[in-house]
C-alpha cells in the first residue's frame, strides 16, 4: 500500500519525535501538530501500525518506529541535515592541515563526528592494491620476544609481537627479513603472503636452520596485515549514553563486539561508490540492536571505509549530512592532488 501525502508526514512527525525525546509518541499531541480529530489521527496511525511502519509500546499507549517505519523514513521522507557553523569549522580545520596523511585526516574527522553525535565512528583502512610493501622490521625485545614491524608505502603501520620458539636465533629472522625486503619491497599488500610462500619459504628452507618456525612468524605478521591493520574504533562508550543500551548483559555483549577485528571487519562497505548506506537492525552483519551508516572512500589508490554506528533511534539526518561533508571534502582533496 502507498502511504498517502498525511500518513507520510505523520510517519516522519512520529520517527523525528521519537528520535529526540525517546518517549512513545501519543495521539494528542499528534492532534495539535496536524489540526485533526483524534479520531482520524487514530485511524492513520492504526493504518500505519498495520502495515508494520509503527508499534505498540508496551508501557504507554503510545507508538515508536519499527525497523521497518526506521527504514521508510530513511528511503523516503528523510533529508540530510546542514552543518551548523560549529560542526564545519572543527572538521574544516582537519582538512585544511596539508601536514596530515590522508589515513590521519580521516581518522581524525571520524573522531570528531563520534564526539558531536555521541555515536561510535570507525575507519576501516586501505585494503587496497596500491598500498605496497614498504619494509619488514624485527625488533628484538630480549632473548626470546621479537617485534615484527611491517610497512607499507601509504604510511599504513602494524607491529606484532611473537616469542621465539626454542633454538630460534634472532640474528636468522634479521636474515629473512633481509631477503623479504629485498625480494617483495613493492608487492601489493594483499600478495605478499602468498609470495612469501611460495618464493621465500623454498629459499630459507635451504638456507636457514629452524626453517619452518622463521617462516609462520613472518607468515602471521604478513598474513594478518589486511585483517587487523588500520581498524580505528572511536567512541564505543559513547553508546552507553543511549537509554536502548541501560542493561548491563546488553552493555557487555555489544561492547564485546567492539573488541572483535574480524567481526569489525564485517562493518566494511561492499559497494565501492562513495554512496552512504544505511543499514538498521537486522540489516546489519554486525549486530541486531544497531544502525550502521557507512561509505566506501578511494584517494588515489587508498581505500577504505567509514561508518557510524549507533541506535536504530539515531538522528539520520544529521549523521548522513555529516558523512555527505566528508565525502565531498574527500572527493575535493583528490581533485587538488591529481591537479599539483
């Protein structure tokens, strides 16, 4: 059924309301707001409410969004919101700072956004096949703990600790990473495991006693880089301030989420326009209680995702109308690039 021009306003009156004052939205008020009987404002919402847009709250009689009413609002009745003067200046000053690497700006342009909207922001980093192999470090710690240091040419940074195993000289994984630097410096990111494997494990295993250990601790160093590189996660405490989020079992499950790369992972954006998607509960990979807000960035060569995340009573249009600003200062900064 298609909502008419009354039930549209209606269904937008009732989410905006709810999203600002989290209480279940009464026809009274609803009466004075749009001049009408309670009796007809009855009717539209007991439409509403049997199309699924609209629920019955259990402690009033009142009505709060569904899902579902979340996401019609969100496709149909929703604009993005203006940036106050306040908002633009803090964000402009980050991109106007030429001395930041692209990575730096936008993490901290997310921090920002997790702190005027108290919603947590994260930044998925380049997974990209222009971020290279720049050079492979070991760092010894003491006589058996070692710091793997692997970089890349887009200034992405990840270190891993390992322990050595037994009869494992430091001075040999010195060698090897010699010859991966030597070998790979340049590989794309996302090949250099497999050349390790097949191009470096057949000469160590030749050259190098206590082979086989030399090669997993370069192997899960490199392996992992794309997995648990660049994930920067701001603002998680910031749900607790959300009334969805007062219980402590829920407080615990969703902040165990948080602290899972891989699931974290799932968060990335599978659509690599620069298009904001917005996924509400159940829409989400990363859990049910949530909405997700995200995009796809790509700057010469360096990709990534943001998101937003926050409760399905979130203020969308101020969250889209934020990461539209950001986008389009992006899209700006790799127009200046290509033109210097």
């Amino acid at each position: 059924m298609i909502l008419d021009e009354r039930q549209k306003n209606l269904l937008k009156e009732i989410v905006e309301n709810y999203i600002k004052n989290v209480k279940p939205v009464g026809s009274k008020s609803l009466c004075k707001k749009f001049k009408c009987s309670s009796a007809t404002i009855r009717n539209e919402m007991a439409v509403l409410e049997s199309l699924g847009y609209i629920e019955k709250n259990h402690i009033s009689s009142g009505r709060v969004p569904s899902e579902k009413g979340y996401k019609y609002y969100v496709d149909y009745l929703m604009k993005p919101k203006e940036l106050t003067g306040e908002d633009v200046l803090k964000l402009q000053t980050i991109f106007d700072n030429k001395q930041l690497q692209l990575s730096d700006t936008i993490t901290k342009c997310m921090e920002i956004i997790s702190d005027i909207t108290n919603y947590t922001s994260i930044v998925l980093g380049s997974n990209s096949r222009e971020n290279l192999l720049k050079q492979v470090s070991i760092i010894p710690i003491d006589e058996n703990k070692v710091v793997a240091l692997v970089c890349t040419n887009k200034g992405v940074v990840q270190n891993k600790q390992f322990v050595l195993p037994p009869n494992t000289e430091v001075k040999e994984l010195v060698k090897t990473s010699d010859m991966i630097n030597k070998m790979l410096i340049g590989t794309p990111i996302n090949e250099v495991a497999e050349r390790l494997e097949f191009e470096i494990k057949p000469i160590i295993s030749q050259r190098i006693e206590q082979y086989e250990a030399i090669y997993n601790i370069f192997y899960d160093a490199l392996h992992g880089f794309n997995k648990g590189s660049n994930v920067h996660v701001r603002g998680q405490a910031k749900l607790l301030n959300q009334p969805e989020y007062d219980d402590t079992n829920e407080i615990r499950r969703l902040m165990s989420k948080f602290e899972n790369n891989e699931l974290i992972r799932k968060i990335e954006a599978k659509d690599e326009s620069d298009s904001i998607n917005i996924y509400i509960g159940d829409e989400s990979d990363f859990d049910s209680n949530v909405t997700i807000v995200k995009s796809h960035y790509n700057i010469n060569g360096e990709e990534g995702t943001i998101a937003i995340i926050g409760p399905k009573r979130m203020e969308y249009d101020r969250v889209v109308g934020l990461l539209k600003y950001i986008n389009e200062n992006l899209d700006s900064l790799e127009k200046e690039s290509k033109h210097e």
